[in-house]
C-alpha cells in the first residue's frame, strides 16, 4: 500500500504511446510513473520496424533508430507483376533502439519508469501491481496495447484484431522499398517483406479465425523468396502480435475520480488496413500526456478536448480504412472471393482506395 498518493499520473505501457505520454506529463510538471511488464523497453521486438515518412516531425525522435531508408512501396497482387509506388518512402527502424530512446526522453523529463512491472487489475481503490502496490493517480493513462486492461476498466475494448507471425531471415540483395502481397487467400491481413539492411522482415497478418493458416502462408512467401534469390533459407528470428484493426475507440473514461485515457494500440488506432501504429502511438501519446497536464491544472474539459483532438487527427483515415477493410471481408462473407479489382480497392497503395465511394 505504498505509494499510494505519490504520483499524479499513472501511465501503463512504455511502448511508443506510453513513453511519449510519460516525457509530455513530467514535461509538463506532472509527477509521472510509468510501467511495463517487460523487462526492457521495446523487447521482444513485435513489428516490422517500418515507419512512414510522414514522421517526419519526429526525425530527431527517429535519431539513431533509423536503419535503412524506404524510398516506394511494392504490391503484388496475386500473381501479377509489382505495382510500384513512390508515394509510400519511410524509414525501417530499430524498434527496441527506438522505444529504448523515447523511454530514455522520459525519464530526462523527470518520469519514473520502471520495467518488469505488471498491472493487474483496476478499481475505484486504485491501480493494484503485481508486487501489492496499490496506486491512486489523479490521472491514469492506458498505453498498454491492444488488450489494454486500462481500456477494459472503463469498458472499451478493441472491436477486432489481427493476428501476426513474422520471421527475419538473411536478405541477400539491397532493397529500397516495402514489399506487400496481397491475396484472396489472406483473409482480412496481407504478407510482407520489410527490408532492414542485411536482413527481412517476412511476415502475413489474417482475422483470428485464420491464425492456423499463418505458419503457412509465412512460410509459402518465405519459399517464393529463397527460390528468387532474394533472402536466404535461414530464420533467425520468430515474432507475432495482436494489431487492433477495428478503429478507434472512445478514448476517455473515469474510474472513481481518476481521469483515464487512452492512447496508441489501446484506443484502436492503429490502420485497420496497413497496421501501422507507431506514428499514431507516438502522438496519441503526446495529446494524452498534455491533456492530463491540462487536467491537473483544473481544466474539467481536458479529456474531452483529448477525444477531439483524436478523432481530428485520426478519424478520417481510420473511417476509410475501417470501411475499405469492411467492404473487403463483406465479399468473403457473402461466399465470394474477392477479385484483384476489389483487392486493390482495399489497400492503400491504389487509387481505388483513395477515390471509392
Ligand atoms: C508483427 C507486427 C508488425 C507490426 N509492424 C508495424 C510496422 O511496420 N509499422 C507500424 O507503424 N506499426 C506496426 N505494428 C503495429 C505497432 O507495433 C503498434 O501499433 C505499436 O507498437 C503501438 O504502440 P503502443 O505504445 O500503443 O503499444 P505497444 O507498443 O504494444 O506497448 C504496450 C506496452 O504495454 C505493456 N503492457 C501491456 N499490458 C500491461 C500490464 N498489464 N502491465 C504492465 N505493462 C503492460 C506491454 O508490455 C507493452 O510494452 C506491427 C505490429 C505487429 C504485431
């Protein structure tokens, strides 16, 4: 029963959101304790390492994280030739580096962060740890992904998810660009390979009923792959994860009378469509760290605001993939398959995307 009153606000999660979160709060003035339940920040690494370069706020954040430069995208719908798109350059990053840095940011802010500490459960008498702790922030903060057990304490819960494996194996040629597959037979995801200097991220993402299938379709992509030369047979690495894909959910809520938030993965904001989700975690968290400055200091409209300000940044492009995505699984349902015309309408790379009704 320690601590019980120390910290002003509470953040769960030191991911991207949870980290950025931290810096704005101590920036802020706010007494700040963050958690994990990892024993490091940012492993085992559970991504594909690819950051769109319309971070490019965040380059000084980016900093030494960076490990090769994207320059276009590739899609390969079933067996045609890539459609090759300049549109989509970026950056392959280190993600235990960059989730190491933003961690690091925080705490020369003034936030404790603390590692291989575990939430488990929320009431209105606090946020109890797994070592007895008991804490009652005036503000708490759920970054903590996509089955945030924050977000559940105020009964918000992703609609829907993905489910991921990836492996990284030798790439054997350079390559500037992120290469996308799509297929009728990845039901609600699509496979990838992410070029990360000497190695590849190869991976396929599918609605959970599907999970069964992913070993297998990672691993048809990875044969495609060897026999053209391109990565090598090796798997040096193993990764998977859930990807929250049914769009954002209401961020704020109160238990008793802390105010509670949520940023990143835990307010649905990754891309139903692409998955990605760093960009959005990391300014998710910023809003949500100023709003609870903003609520220590008395402003009653600071959770409000923080909704607002998300849908402003992030609800139209969710809106249209959560759409896109929806009208793609609707063919499947209705005993279809989906055709290449309807493929690429789902995916943002194509026109079709961007211009459907
Ligand atoms: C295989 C895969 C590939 C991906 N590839 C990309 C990509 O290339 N580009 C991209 O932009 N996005 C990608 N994403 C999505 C991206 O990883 C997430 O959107 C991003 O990590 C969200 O950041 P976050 O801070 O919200 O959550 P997270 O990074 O998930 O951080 C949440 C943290 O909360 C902690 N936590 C959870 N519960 C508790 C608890 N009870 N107590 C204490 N701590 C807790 C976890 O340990 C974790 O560190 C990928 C996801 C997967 C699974």
């Amino acid at each position: 029963v320690s601590e019980a009153r120390e910290y002003d606000v509470v953040i769960v999660g030191l991911g991207p959101a949870g980290a950025s979160a931290a810096a704005t709060a101590a920036v802020g003035g706010a007494r700040v304790l963050a958690v994990d339940r990892k024993v490091s920040a940012g492993e085992p690494v559970q991504c594909a390492e690819f950051v769109p370069s319309l971070i490019d706020v965040d380059r000084g954040v980016l900093g030494e994280a960076t490990r090769q430069p994207i320059s276009a995208m590739q899609t390969f719908v079933e067996e045609a030739p890539a459609a090759h798109q300049p549109r989509f350059p970026g950056w392959m990053i280190d993600r235990a580096a960059f989730d190491g840095a933003l961690v690091r940011m925080a705490r020369r802010a003034g936030a404790v962060c603390r590692f291989g500490s575990v939430v488990r459960s929320i009431s209105a008498a606090g946020v109890v740890l797994a070592s007895g702790d008991r804490l009652r922030p005036r503000v708490l903060i759920g970054a903590d992904g996509p089955r945030s057990i924050i977000g559940r304490s105020i009964g918000r819960v992703n609609r829907a998810l993905v489910e991921t494996r990836q492996i990284t194996v030798p790439l054997l040629r350079p390559h500037a660009a992120t290469d996308i597959f799509l297929s009728s037979t990845a039901v609600g995801g699509y496979a990838w390979m992410f070029p990360k200097r000497d190695v590849a991220h190869v991976g396929a993402g599918l609605a959970p009923p599907l999970r069964a299938r992913l070993k297998s379709v990672v691993a048809d992509l990875h044969r495609r792959l060897v026999a053209e030369g391109r990565t090598g047979k090796d798997v040096l690495a193993t990764t998977g994860g859930a990807i929250p894909v049914g769009g954002m959910l209401d961020p704020v809520g109160c238990v008793g009378d802390t105010l509670v938030a949520l940023a990143g993965d835990a307010a649905g904001l990754a891309n139903p469509v692409s998955g990605a989700g760093i960009h959005a975690a990391v300014v998710s968290g910023r809003l949500a760290g100023a709003a609870a400055v903003r609520w220590l200091a008395g402003r009653a409209d600071a959770g409000s605001d923080y909704r607002d300000e998300l849908a402003e940044c992030f609800g139209a492009s969710l809106d249209r993939a959560l759409a896109r995505r929806s009208r793609l699984l609707a063919t499947y349902h209705n005993g279809g398959q989906p055709r290449p015309s309807d493929l690429k309408r789902g995916w943002i790379a194509f026109d079709e995307y961007w211009n459907a009704a």
